[in-house]
C-alpha cells in the first residue's frame, strides 16, 4: 500500500529511522491456540522475539501488561487502566512525543490493537508497520536476537478518550439504529456460525452485524491491500455516520478500526469485550449464517419491483421541484441503452438500480434505490459495486450519477463518495441546478 497516511508506514521508512530516539518500535507478537472447552489458550510471543526481532525493538506483552487483571477469566485483553497503561509507556521510554511504530511475527491484528490502545489513551503518533516482521525478513532487512536493550525511562501522561471505545449497551442500541454499521472482524465461517475455530458460548454473528473479516484486508503476503480496494470493501460503513467493530475479544477488529480511520470516517469505535461478551449472554440476540444477496437482469414492471419504483419516483417528487426530478418511470427503464437489476434475498426485493450508456466510453447510474426496510444492510452497496464492476467491463472509462442536494441526499451521497465518486459539473443533457449535485468516477486507471 503507497499510501501518506501516517497510521500506517513502510519497512524502507522505518528502517532509516531505527536510531532515532523518537522513535520506538514495539513488538505485539501474542498467539491464540483455540480449544474446545474455551475460546483459546494465550501464548505469549516473547520467545519469538528474542528468536528474531526488528533491531532496537521492545516487546510488550499485550495479554500479561496491557490487559485488565480484574476482568471476569472469559474477557482477556479488556483495556488496562490508564496509570497501567501510562506505567508500560514510561517504562519502554515512550512520551506522548513519541512516534510509535507497532509490529507482530503473526497476525497483523496485534499490532493494530497496540495502535488502538494508544489512541484510546490520547497518543496519536502511532502507526502499524505494513507487512510486519513477515515482510521487513522477507526483504532481507537487519535482525536481532535475544532480549531488548532497555530504553531510558520517560513520562507518558496518558487521556482517555472514551469516543473510540464502545460497551454492550452501544451495540443493542445499534442494532436498530439504521445510521450506524456494527462489523464482525472475524472470518467468514465463524461470522456463519460454522464449527470449528473458537467458541465464544454460542456460535455466529451480533444480531444486524456484517462481516468484514479483518484477514481479508491484507494479501497473501500480510502487507494491506491498496486503499481503492478498502474503500469498496468498507462502502457500507463508509456510508454511515457511526462504525462499532467487534470480533471475539477486541483484537482483530482493531484492525477493521485502522483501516476505516485512514479511509477518513470519523466516528469509529471497538466494542473491547465483543462475543467473549456478548454471546455469553443469552437475553442478547446473535444470528448464523449470512445474508445471499443475488443481483440479475430484471423486469421494472414486476409488481414488487414497480412498487419500489412508483416509491421513488414519489420520493423524488417530494423532495424537489418536478423541474429538478430527473428519475425514470417503468417505461423509460425499458428502453434500448439502459440494463436494470434488482438485488434480492431469495425472492425479498432489497433494491434496485440501472445503468445507462451514455456514449462509448461514459455510463450514467440512474434508478438506485434501496428498500426502505433494508438500508444500512449493504444491498445498496453490493449493488453499487456491482454496477462499477459492469461499467468496467463495458469498457467505460468514466461513470456518473445526478442525485439530490436535500439532506435526505446524504446517505446516498456518502455511499457514492465511499466509492470514490466526486463532484463534476453537469454532464449529458443535465444543467446547473441548485437542486441536483453531480457526481463521477474515473474507471481509467
């Protein structure tokens, strides 16, 4: 990932700056053995550690150091006390100057967590080192062994900063709350409640919660896959005004976290105890399996999709002049230069949305709407995607779309920028109207 953003840095930097006394590499190695009789035994990665480490580097013991010890035995890893926290700080001499790059042997997951922790306790100056110790070996780069030479002891002043974290309470209160997205960060079959892997008390995911397993945002070879890819796999939470992530203890779905405060949302928060919490509690709704959305070529004048199309088009009125509504009826669905699809949950109608040819190389997005009962669910965005992808292969080398400047606009608008969609001056036959804001992507690069 080529990317400036200071949360996440590549081994080339970090390899000029390993003298530099502001800056502190910290080793976050820890290893989770699940079992059947609880979710995992703890290992720490000491040993790996002084088997192998990124010279200069500290270790700090996640599970051990910087965890609650009076947590019920089924939530490790909970946020320690801020004089815990601030007490580790000092000791590995890191102040609230310092630059703080956080690293792992095994999961990258490790690592975004310690860079959680330090935002959670008022230190921005940290960042995750891409590829991690997998990448910096594999480069040939300088190794060290044995134990870490002790840094001179500083003073962090750590402050809580309690609009990162989210509890239980958050996470019911979601569940209905269509401008908030909940995310599982772990893998695909535990999200499906599938056997094996760990057992948190019941199997599957929060009740209303996607999946976007937080090993999917890296590639075979652990580094972060490029920000365009990211951006549309996090559309939907893009699209929403608040983002709680969870897995099974707090720990993988830091790294969705990181990844979604890069892409600029600004309002991000960890549910720190997740199912190690929550499926333990019976009186607290969990779903299996996944959501099947299926888009295909359809019909407008089926009943239930006419239905959701009359909606629109009564919608749009509503919202402005009759002027400044440019939406299609059935009719004008149909005709030549135009591909409609619906989404659907078997035979449920989620959405719909069209694709019109506009010339040779530009295609305008018309029609999008989603069922009122199933925004916020990610139909409208798999649909979007899937359009894009459609353009694409049409070989369109730039999509664009009119939609409304009211404030009920502004959800579709997010989605549309999450996208990578921007604003543009009018196109085709459309003319500056305060009522309408145009939006285009380039599919060029």
């Amino acid at each position: 990932m080529n990317t400036n953003f200071e949360y996440i840095v590549e081994s080339a930097w970090l390899a000029e700056r390993l003298d530099d006394p502001n800056v502190v590499v910290l080793d976050t190695t820890t290893h989770l053995l699940p079992r059947q009789d609880k979710p995992y035994d703890i290992v720490s990665g000491r040993s790996d550690f002084e088997a192998a480490h990124i010279p200069g580097a500290q270790f700090v013991d996640l599970d051990m150091e910087l965890s609650d010890p009076n947590q019920p035995a089924h939530l490790r890893f909970m946020l320690p006390s801020m004089q815990v926290f601030a007490q580790v700080m000092s000791r590995l001499g890191i102040t609230n100057q310092t630059h703080v790059v956080c690293y792992a042997t095994a999961n990258h997951w490790w690592a975004t967590r310690m860079w959680w922790m330090l935002r959670v306790f008022g230190h921005d100056r940290a960042s995750v080192l891409n590829g991690g110790f997998q990448k910096w070996s594999r480069e040939g780069r300088a190794i060290a062994v044995g134990q870490s030479k002790p840094r001179a002891a500083s003073s962090f002043e750590p402050a809580f900063r309690a609009e990162l974290v989210a509890n239980k309470a958050d996470v019911f209160a979601a569940i209905d709350d269509q401008g908030i997205c909940t995310i599982n960060a772990l893998r695909p079959e535990q999200h499906r409640g599938e056997p094996g892997g760990s057992n948190y008390g019941r199997p599957g995911h929060i009740a209303g919660s996607v999946n976007i397993a937080a090993i999917h945002i890296v590639d075979e070879n652990n580094v972060f896959k490029p920000l365009h890819e990211l951006r549309t796999m996090f559309a939907q939470a893009l699209a929403s005004d608040r983002v709680i992530t969870y897995c099974g203890g707090g720990i993988a779905a830091s790294s969705d976290a990181l990844i979604l405060t890069i892409l600029g949302h600004p309002d991000v928060r960890i549910y720190d105890a997740s199912l190690s919490e929550w499926a333990r509690d019976k009186s607290l709704p969990m779903e299996t399996g996944d959501r099947i959305m299926t888009i295909a070529i359809d019909d407008p004048a089926k009943p239930d999709v006419y239905a959701l199309l009359q909606e629109h088009l009564q919608s749009m009125f509503a919202l402005s002049p009759p002027e400044s509504v440019h939406a299609l009826d059935v009719s004008a669905l149909k005709q030549d230069g135009i591909s409609f699809w619906t989404i659907r949950d078997g035979s449920q109608l989620l959405g719909c949305g069209a694709l019109k040819t506009l010339s040779a190389e530009h295609g305008e997005i018309k029609s999008m709407r989603t069922a009122t009962n199933y925004r916020r669910r990610g139909a409208g965005r798999a649909l979007l995607v899937h359009i894009i992808h459609e353009a694409k292969s049409r070989g369109f080398i730039r999509l664009s779309l009119e939609t409304g400047t009211a404030q009920s606009f502004i959800p579709a608008q997010r989605l549309y920028a999450s996208a990578g969609f921007l604003e543009c001056g009018p196109f085709g036959d459309y003319k500056v109207d305060p009522h309408s804001l145009f939006m285009t992507l380039d599919l060029s690069s």
